[in-house]
C-alpha cells in the first residue's frame, strides 16, 4: 500500500509511545537540513514558494532518475513549523527511489499513525502541506514527460 521506505517510517512509529512519538519527530524535524538542496545538484522541477498555510518559503525539489524513481530535496525558510520540518524529513526518506505513480496513490491515512491523532488535530494543515506540495511536484513532472513524448513521436 505504501513505498516501503515510507512504510519502514510507518512501522517504526507506530511502536513508539507518546513521548517517544514526539522525540522521533523533533530528531527528524532536526534533521531537516539532511534533506535541502545540496550545491551542484541540478533539479527536474523546483517549486519554491510561501503559501497561505505554512509561515515561510517552502521550496519542494524533484530529481527524476533515469530508472523512473524520484528523488526529493526540499528547502526551508527559518520560521517553518517543526513539524512541517519533520514531516519534510519523512517523506524525502519514504519517497527516496520511488516511481512517481506511486508517490500519487499514497493516501495521506499514514500521517495520523506517524505524527499521532492529537497533533494531527491540533496542526491538520501543517501535516499535510509537504505531502500535498510533493504530490502536486509530480504531477507536473508527469505532465511535462507525457508532453516530451508526444512531441518525440
């Protein structure tokens, strides 16, 4: 159901108590900067942008590999929440080396058993904005493959 990368982040959430919960995703949320674009790296799409409901630029980076796996990087302004921080760390690792299609049947079900009910009710938009970003980044990926083909043809 979900890229096994992701579900690893799944499966290691879900065993965890509240407080342990918690911990994991301040860790991650640390690690954010893992996960930025890195000097020399040449992108296929870059999105960087500050929407109504996130409290900085946030900039989503798609690298496309030449086996047709994915490869996100994903740039933060310094008032970012953190847990926008920590839920970009754990979809750049859930999507690391996974085929666009299956990017965008991901459900978005997964984040309340990563980040717990009471966050997710407390911080609903946040949860979701990195996830929505990545799933719009390739679909405009998509589109400008199809568009190449059809022009190759």
């Amino acid at each position: 159901m979900y890229p096994a990368p992701l579900q690893a982040l799944i499966d290691l959430f879900a065993g965890l108590p509240e407080t342990d919960r918690r911990e994991t995703l301040i860790n991650l949320a640390e690690s954010a900067p893992l996960h930025a674009p890195q000097e020399g790296e040449i992108f296929d799409l870059e999105d960087v942008r500050k929407d109504e409901e996130c409290t900085d630029t946030v900039g989503i980076h798609l690298h496309s590999h030449a086996d047709g796996t994915v490869s996100f990087r994903v740039s933060l302004g310094p008032q970012v929440q953190t847990l926008t921080r920590a839920m970009t760390s754990i979809l750049c690792q859930g999507f690391e080396g996974v085929k666009p299609q299956e990017i965008l049947e991901v459900p978005a079900d997964f984040v309340p058993k990563i980040v717990g009910a009471e966050l997710v009710r407390l911080r609903s938009q946040t949860v979701y904005y990195v996830l929505t970003r990545m799933k719009s980044a390739v679909k405009v990926l998509l589109n400008r493959q199809r568009a190449a083909a059809l022009e190759g043809t």
